[in-house]
C-alpha cells in the first residue's frame, strides 16, 4: 500500500496563505457557510436548519461567496460601489 501522508504537509505556504487571504475577504455569515460546506461537508438543508435560514437563502449566500472567493483568488478587486457596501455608512 502507498503511503498515505497528511496532506497539509506539502502544502506550499504562499498558497495557504492566498488561501486564508481570499476566505478573509467573505462576510462573516457566507464565511462560515462557505466553510461549514467546503470543511464539514455539510449540505446546504444541514446549513440552513443550523443557521434558521430558508435553503434557498443558502443557495443564494453560497453562490455569492464562491463568486467572492474566485475573484479574491485572482486577485479581482470588486467595483467602487460594492467596496463602499462594505462600509456601514452606505445607505443601501
């Protein structure tokens, strides 16, 4: 049989970081979706009982984290607009 070593092992750390740097940038509730899914492996129904959100409200979350998380990863900055969001003063 081959040898089965922990996969963590030969990870570069420049990519960990990237990693860690693009799961950063989520907002706190589609971070812990995101990775409740991606680390746990948990369905989005398990999410969504566990959360009290409806699944589709899930689904929704979800896709735009994944879609966060891409462009973070490839280094996409998000447009004006959407960064002032982030910001508590925006009225929207």
């Amino acid at each position: 049989m081959g040898d089965h070593s922990d996969p963590n092992d030969h990870a570069d750390p420049h990519t960990i970081a990237d990693l860690e740097a693009a799961i950063g940038t989520l907002r706190s509730l589609n971070r812990q979706l995101f990775l409740a899914h991606c680390i746990d492996h948990m369905t989005y129904v398990e999410m969504a009982r566990r959360t009290g959100l409806s699944v589709r409200h899930v689904e929704r979350r979800m896709a735009r984290a994944i879609r966060q998380f891409d462009a973070a990863r490839r280094g996409i900055r998000p447009p004006w607009w959407r960064r002032l969001r982030r910001l508590r003063w925006w009225p929207f």
